[in-house]
C-alpha cells in the first residue's frame, strides 16, 4: 500500500471534533486553533483549506505561485474562518488581509498572531515570510471593502460557496475587490448541484474561469468532491475605453518560469468591471503604480489591434 493516497470519499482531512489542527506546510508548522462548539461555520478548518494551501506548497517552485512572483503582492482571503489558506499565500511571500464576519474574527486574530508569532522566530525561511493582518468584511458592505483598500493582486477563498443566497453579494464583493489583473483562486466542496451550477454561470459571466486538474493537487491533500478554480475578470468591450498612455511600460519579470500547465492566466490584461473603465487623471501629473498597471494593460491590448501599413 503507498505511503500516500488519495483521500477516498469518506475520508476527512480534519475532523469539526477537534479543538486543533497542526499542519506542515513549506516548512513551518501551523497550529489552527477550531471551536467546535461554536454555532459558527467559520470556526472550524474545512477540507478544502487544506487542499487550496497544499496545491499552493506543490506549486511554488515555479508559476505563478513561486515567491518571486508573489513576494509584496497584496491578497485578500474571503471568509478566512480559522485562517489557514492565508498563510498559504504569506509564507509564500504575499502580504494577506484575512477577512470574516465579527463574530469570527477573535478566533482568526488569535490563529494569525500566534502562526505569525511562530514563523517570525523560526530560525529559516522566515526571511520569506510576507504578512497577514485581520479585517472585518461583510459581502456586500461598500464600508468594509473601503476599509480594506482595493484593489487586490490575489483574492482566495475556501468553502465560501454553500447557500444560494449568498452568491450574489459575494459575486459583487470580489468584482469589487478585483482589478484588471487580479487572480482569484477559489476552492471548496460541492454540496449542492443547484448551488453549483448557478455559481458556474455567474462566474462565467463576468471572469474568465479555470478549473485546476486534480493531478495539479497534492497527491495526499485532495478530494473527488472538492475543486480548485482559477479566474481572472473579464475583458470590457474596446469601444467603452478610455485612451491612456502610460507613464512606463510595466515589467513582466518576475524571475520565474512558467508554470507546468503553460497557462498564463495572470497575464490576462482584461479591464475587469465597468468602473474601472473611466481612468482617472493621477494628481499633480505623476501616476501611482496602479495606475501605470492599468494604463499599461490598456495601452498593450489596443497596440496588438494596430496594423502597421
């Protein structure tokens, strides 16, 4: 018998009985403390964490996930519960903000400053360690997602697709939390097809959508019920843009190689949501890096229409 499998369908990889998981992941290891008899869903480790921070470990020596490449990029996690698929993104260099309900927030401050506490005093790879602070964030509350400063180079969330309802304010939350480059990496277990396939149209309305193979997952760490998706916003129709030179062309090294699946999702250069389509003039003349980024990829996506005769 391998030393590894798959996990079969009545297999977990964390049990809700639990008062704590422990899990090694890139070298350090996390200790997620769970409430078990809290009436809250946030308060405890759900499987597909474990899957979305193991694919992030599998994948990191190179692509898009490779600390070069996410070394000061700004992610934002969506219902992070207890926390752990934030310090995926964090010990991979990122810096995190990991979001949930008030009610959930003591127990993920408490996850956050203990692991942060843990990796900070750890006598290697701590060097790479970017950081992850707390924020409050209700879908759909235009206050909250102020709050948190948008837009994001990385939005993730594990199990946050489970109730009809909420999709739409959490379809609003991430357009709103989305910039033109932004990826969004999204995991969690079907539950219900209904739930599913209403969510499957409604991303595929608005973002380009990428399901991650299973052999692209950790050999252990992965479920039947449980998928990995990759999205990027779509691109707004030529005709509604504004014209923008930019200041400079944005670098695209990143001191990586492309990852094993050739995709270069993250390359997209869509305009993602209608209010990013009317660009702002920056103050006193001089434009900031999210505006060179997005004046940038604007300017590339009209040059490769230019016909030189």
């Amino acid at each position: 018998m391998e030393a590894s499998r798959t996990l079969m369908e009545d297999d977990r990889l964390n049990s809700p009985s639990t008062s704590a998981i422990i899990l090694d992941v890139l070298g350090h290891r996390l200790q997620l403390a769970q409430d078990p008899n809290s009436k809250h869903l946030g308060t405890t480790v759900w499987d597909a964490s474990v899957v979305l921070i193991k694919f992030l470990e599998r994948n990191s020596r190179k692509g898009r996930f490779c600390p070069a490449r996410l070394k000061g990029k700004r992610t934002i996690e969506l219902g992070a519960g207890c926390g752990l698929a934030g310090f995926g993104m964090a010990l991979l260099g990122s810096d995190v903000v990991s979001t949930d309900q008030v009610e959930v927030l003591p127990l993920l401050m408490r996850n956050v400053e203990r692991n942060t506490s843990y990796i900070t005093q750890a006598s290697s790879d701590s060097a790479s360690f970017g950081s992850i602070k707390v924020s409050e964030l209700d879908w759909g509350n235009n206050d909250h997602i102020r709050a948190v400063d948008p837009p994001f180079d990385f939005i993730i969330g594990t199990d946050i697709v489970y109730v009809e309802h909420l999709l739409e304010p959490l379809l609003q939350t991430i357009l709103a939390l989305s910039g033109p480059r932004t990826t969004i990496l999204l995991g969690y277990e079907i539950r219900s097809t209904t739930v599913h396939e209403k969510m499957m149209r409604m991303w595929k309305e608005n973002f380009e959508v990428e399901s991650v193979p299973k052999v692209k997952m950790d050999i252990k760490y992965r479920h039947p019920s449980i998928q990995l998706f990759r999205m990027v916003p779509k691109a707004q129709p030529r005709h509604n843009m504004s014209v923008c030179i930019p200041c400079q062309v944005p670098e695209t090294g990143h001191g990586c190689s492309e990852d094993e699946e050739g995709s270069r999702v993250e390359e997209n250069e869509g305009i993602g949501s209608s209010s990013d389509v009317e660009l702002a003039q920056p103050e006193h003349g001089k434009a900031d890096d999210w505006e060179t980024r997005r004046c940038g990829a604007m300017a590339a996506r009209l040059l490769r229409d230019v016909k030189i005769t």
